[in-house]
C-alpha cells in the first residue's frame, strides 16, 4: 500500500505551481487531485488549513497495514500519530454536550437523558477519542479502502455511528429542556400581593419546605408537630408528632422520599419516610445542645446538622451514628448551606466566622472569612455555583462570587435581622426575609422588585417552589401563608 501511494504522489504533480508535492490536505471536501500540496502551496496555509506531510501520512498507512487485528489500542496509536482537528461539526457537537455535562454537574437531568437513551457515561467520557477515530476513517478511507481491513473495521464504524447519533439525540433534548425552562425568566417572577391563608398551627410555624416535585408543603411548630399540606388543595395531607416539644427545623431530601426535623430540647434529629410517617425511620442523637439546622446532601444519603454545642456532624441516612464530626467553630453554629454539585458546605457561626469546606476532599477547610460586621445567620449557593449569598444581623444580604470567594454586590433595604436567603432558580434573583419583611432582590438590575410587609415582629421563614410558582412563608400566628406567581 504504501508503495502504491508513494508511486501515486510521485506521479501527481501541483496542479497550482506543477511542483513535486510534499504534503495532502486531509479536508474531505477536496477531490484527491486538488488535496495534493507543494512547498509553494504550504506558504499559503489559509486555502489548505489542514494539511499533513507525506511522512506522516506514510506511517500512518503502515501502522495500519501492520495491524493484524485492529484493537482499541493500535487505533490510538495511529491516532496520536495522526496531528489532525476534529471535524467542526462534530467538534461542536462534543463541546455542546461536555458543555451540558459541566452545567448539570453530570447528575439528575444528563442521568435521566442518558437512562432514556440506554447510553452510559463512558460512551461520553471516550467521545474524543471514538471521534477521532471515525474521523480517521472517514478522511483516509479513499487512499485505499481494499487495505484498511474493512470486515475488522465495520462493527465498529457501526457502533461509533450508533453512539453519535444517541449523542445528537441528547444534544437536541438538552435543548429542548432549557428551551422549556427558560419560557419564563426568574427575573420576570412577581407574586400576588394578597396570599391565601391556612390556619395551620396553634403555634408559630418555625420551618416550611416544599417537596421537589411542588406538590406538599411541610410546616414545622414550635407546639411540636410537623404537617404535610397539599398545594393545589390546600387541605392537610397528615400529622406527623413524636413526642418532641417544639420544631424548629425541616428539611426534605432531593428525591422527596425523606423528611428530616429537629429542634426539640432533646437534641434528637428525627428522620421519616414521606409515605410512612407513624414513626421514624431514625432517631439521630449526637449533639449536646439544641440543633439550630439540618440539611440533606443533594444526590446522596447524607444529612448535615449545626448546633449550639459548636458541631457540625455528617450523618449517613441509613446509620444512627455520626460518620463525621467537624469541631471547627468556636461558638454556637447558625447558618448552613450545600451546593447542589455536592462539592461546597458553608457553615457560619456566633463567632461572626464562615468558613467554606470542600465536601468531596474529605471536609477540608477552602475558605474562612467574616462576612458581615454581626453574625451571618444563614447562607445559599447558587444552583450554577456562581454565586453564594448570606444575610446577617446587620440587616445586609452580600452577594459572593464562587471563584475567588469575594463579595460583589449588597442589598440593603431590611431594617432588622435576616433570617432566611435563597436563590430563584436561574440565580437571577435572591429572596431574603427579616423580621420585619419579605424582599425580593433583582440580580441584573441591582435592585428590589418585591417586598412583601410582615405585621408581626418574627424571624420568618419560607421556601420557593421548584417551579416558580409557589412562595410559603409560615407565620408567628400559627397560619401559612401560599403566595402565587402573578401569572396564576
């Protein structure tokens, strides 16, 4: 074979300059007789950008020709011999999905696409490597297709076209996800100014949380009693008690199978299955005082809960006993958060410290910082992990960038203590609640969009829906109250 190709070049002349040629143009656009290259032509690399030297070519063709059997590791030899660019288009391709990849930080919406596509994350890992060598393929394949082993090659030239085409198949359903999510901008998102109320306490309501999929609500009292209340209805769904003498914190976990509560002056943390509530599945002790927080670890069966006994413990789910403990804060702990990659915790304490641990290096401290003049009371990442923002006693939500851990913007506007924080979804905007109000902070704008007056001088809580569509506050009188998007 490479006789017969060396006997062709010498035979072919440039067409441009009639010189004997030194290089081929592996651009498969070009017929053979315009793809050959003199040093004339090479001067002007604009009309040829991907040209390859005869040498090179040479050893290509022998490595393949000395193959007897074709296997995986051969190819990526004659790969890295090969100094070539992807085809764009399928370059593209490869960047737009490892682009998705890092967005969703390889977790539910890729794992689901994949699931419906019977594709696995290797396929996507070895992408670069399996287009290349298709690509190889496809570019040589008229130098002399009779030597290049084609009954070896076929079955798996089959496969590689199989697996670009599941590739395309969840690059254009990417697409159509965040073109569905993105119909309404969070940064458009307006509440009605008139709730409806549910009287759904004798006491104040500590907590509330909404289940992933927007359907229940939970509310946590200080009469010690969690209830679980259907949105759309809302008509309370069930009771759930366990002797404890007041809630003041509940949390559900990512897959909505799991509530957690805790709060009561034993320092349990009581765990239940949503669908079970008669008893819990665990009753979580450890700490010495009462346990100001919890929250599940996104896409993991772990819980993490602050006391004022200064600790933060990692509980497993399944186990009752602590499988870490962090003994860092030098004063009660008041403020927790977890990124939804499950890669940042931030913990803030009395002590006015926040300090930033990097959960998948084995809780190792990255940052510790004083974010705000008084204590910082509570802490959000943003779902992209762009953003981190806090609200503190002083009354000032600080947004943060991620990257270098620096605070970029303030939102000044409460006049007491903020006691809750979160991102809306496309991190466009930032709900903070004080004991006075309710605001809503525009991002893009710098400015607040929407205050919502509470009468009574409380610490109130609330939670935004997945959807967007629900904002529940709970209230010192016992009620909750449900404020829908203006759209409804």
């Amino acid at each position: 074979m490479i006789n017969s190709f060396q006997h062709r070049s010498k035979n072919l002349k440039c067409p441009r300059h009639n010189n004997e040629i030194t290089s081929l143009c592996i651009t498969e656009k070009f017929s053979m007789k315009n793809r050959v290259l003199c040093q004339s032509c090479l001067k002007d690399k604009s009309t040829y950008p991907n040209w390859t030297p005869l040498e090179d070519i040479e050893e290509l063709v022998k490595n393949i020709t000395e193959c007897q059997k074709i296997t995986k590791s051969n190819v990526i030899k004659v790969i890295k011999n090969l100094k070539q660019d992807i085809i764009n288009d399928i370059e593209q391709l490869e960047s737009k999905v490892l682009e998705i990849q890092e967005k969703f930080d390889h977790t539910r919406l890729i794992k689901k696409i994949m699931n419906q596509n019977q594709l696995e994350i290797y396929d996507l890992q070895d992408l670069s490597e399996n287009l290349s060598y298709l690509t190889l393929y496809t570019q040589f394949k008229n130098i002399n297709k009779s030597q290049l082993y084609s009954e070896q090659f076929q079955p798996i030239f089959t496969q590689l076209s199989s697996t670009r085409q599941q590739i395309k198949q969840i690059y254009e359903r990417v697409l159509q996800i965040e073109a569905e999510e993105s119909t309404v901008p969070d940064y458009k998102l307006l509440f009605k100014s008139t709730p409806v109320i549910i009287p759904a306490h004798d006491f104040a309501i500590n907590s509330v949380v909404i289940t992933p999929d927007c359907s229940k609500v939970i509310t946590a009292s200080s009469e010690g009693k969690l209830k679980i209340w259907d949105t759309s209805t809302h008509t309370e769904i069930c009771q759930i008690s366990d002797n404890f003498d007041y809630a003041f914190c509940v949390d559900v976990s990512d897959d909505g199978q799991c509530i957690a509560a805790c709060g009561s002056n034993d320092q349990i943390i009581r765990i239940w299955n949503i669908n079970d509530t008669l008893e819990p599945v665990f009753r979580l002790k450890y700490h010495t005082k009462t346990v100001e927080r919890i929250k599940f670890v996104p896409q993991s069966q772990q819980l993490v809960s602050i006391s004022q006994d200064h600790q933060v413990v990692i509980w497993h789910e399944t186990k009752p006993e602590p499988s870490r403990i962090l003994k860092h804060h030098k004063s009660s702990v008041k403020g927790l958060a977890i990124s939804n990659n499950c890669k940042f915790m931030a913990t803030s304490a009395l002590d006015k410290q926040l300090i930033i641990w990097n959960i998948q290096n084995n809780f190792s401290i990255v940052h510790q910082v004083q974010p705000h003049k008084t204590t910082c009371n509570c802490i959000q990442f943003s779902k992209d992990l762009k953003y981190m923002v806090t609200g503190g006693e002083d009354g000032i939500v600080k947004l943060w960038k991620v990257q270098n851990w620096e605070p970029i913007l303030e939102f000044i506007g409460h006049t007491s203590f903020i006691w809750t924080v979160q991102f809306s979804n496309h991190s466009n905007l930032i709900i903070s609640s004080s004991t006075k109000d309710i605001r809503i902070w525009n991002i893009p704008s710098e400015q607040q969009q929407q205050i919502f007056s509470i009468q009574q001088d409380y610490y109130p809580n609330f939670c935004l829906s997945n959807n967007h569509q629900l904002l529940c506050t709970g209230q010192q009188n016992g009620e909750l109250y449900i404020w829908k998007t203006a759209q409804n």
